[in-house]
C-alpha cells in the first residue's frame, strides 16, 4: 500500500502537487497559506533557473510541507524553535523517509545536525527571503534590495549557506538589478 508520502512525492506537476497539500490542509489542519505557495515558487524558479543540482521534486515537496505543523500567529518562541520538528514528526507518520524529514528540519538552524543536506539549505534560503519581503501583522514587508540585505548581513550572516550567493544573484536577475 503506498504511503502519503510516495503519493505526493510521485506527482510531478507543481500544481496538482499544491492541490494535494491544499486538500491534506482541509483533512488534518496542517498549516498552508499563500507564503508557502510563495516559497515554494521562490524554490522551483531558483532551481530551475540557476540550475541548481538538487532533486527539484523533493524540494518542492519539502517547501509545501515543512511548515506542516507552525502555528498562523506565534510569539513563543520555543514553539517557533520546534514547528519545524513536529512537522517532521508529523511528516514520517505519513511515510516521509528520514532524509526528507531532515531536510525539513534543517530549514532553521535552531537544531545543529551533522552533515547539513544541500536541500536544506535553499529551504533556509526562500524561508528567511519570504518572510522578509511578506507583510506580517507587527510590519510590512521590506523592498526587494533592503530583505536580501538583511538575508545576507544579518539573518545568515556566518552561517554558511552554500547557495547564498546564487539566490542573490537569482533576486537581482529578477529584479532586473546588477548584484
């Protein structure tokens, strides 16, 4: 019998692959709005244009649902620090290998794990990016220019993210600016 996780993992098309997680939403209240929508965009166009060698299925996937488990309005921190856990947790009962679910808890750097995936590190990547340049109900979203500022000065600042310099260059490419 095949498992959630092969499920969606088995479907190719980004759309119907929303669909899937959109209707998991419905059925086990697992968190999913437009900034996961916005990621996940963020992740495929990055992969996609920058020719990144990763799984760009898996990532994908990996964007839809690490959130699984963040509540909408947060401001404890301890939870904030575990949602990206219990997601995982939450995503082996559906069949998710350990690997994918590592690469979900790897979004922050909140656990230090041994031998970072390369996954991991474009989810860190378009978390951190999204939630900057998205209104959020203490702020308005920052400008394009001013968030990746913030990306690479303070909020991966030291952290050796290895596609760093690639997603700046993708946002500027997009943005029609030189880096």
């Amino acid at each position: 019998m095949d498992t959630f996780a092969d499920y969606i993992l088995n479907e190719k098309d980004f759309i119907k692959k929303m669909e899937i997680v959109y209707y998991l939403q419905k059925r086990a209240n697992i968190f999913f709005d437009n900034s996961v929508i916005l990621k996940t965009e963020l992740a495929r166009l990055f992969i996609e244009q920058m020719n990144i060698d990763v799984d760009k299925n898996l990532v994908i996937t990996a964007c839809l649902l690490y959130a699984c488990k963040k509540n909408i309005v947060s401001y404890d921190l301890e939870k904030i620090k575990r949602y990206a856990v219990e997601g995982a947790e939450y995503l082996a009962t559906l069949g998710f290998s350990k690997r994918f679910c590592k690469i979900c808890t790897e979004v922050n750097r909140y656990l230090n794990t041994e031998d970072r995936e390369k996954e991991s590190d474009i989810l860190e990547l378009v978390d951190n990016f999204g939630g900057l340049v998205l209104d959020r109900p203490e702020r308005k979203g920052y400008p394009i220019d001013e968030a990746m500022n913030l990306l690479e000065n303070r909020n991966l600042k030291d952290v050796g993210n290895r596609y760093l310099k690639e997603f700046k260059k993708f946002i500027y490419l997009k943005e029609g600016v030189a880096a």
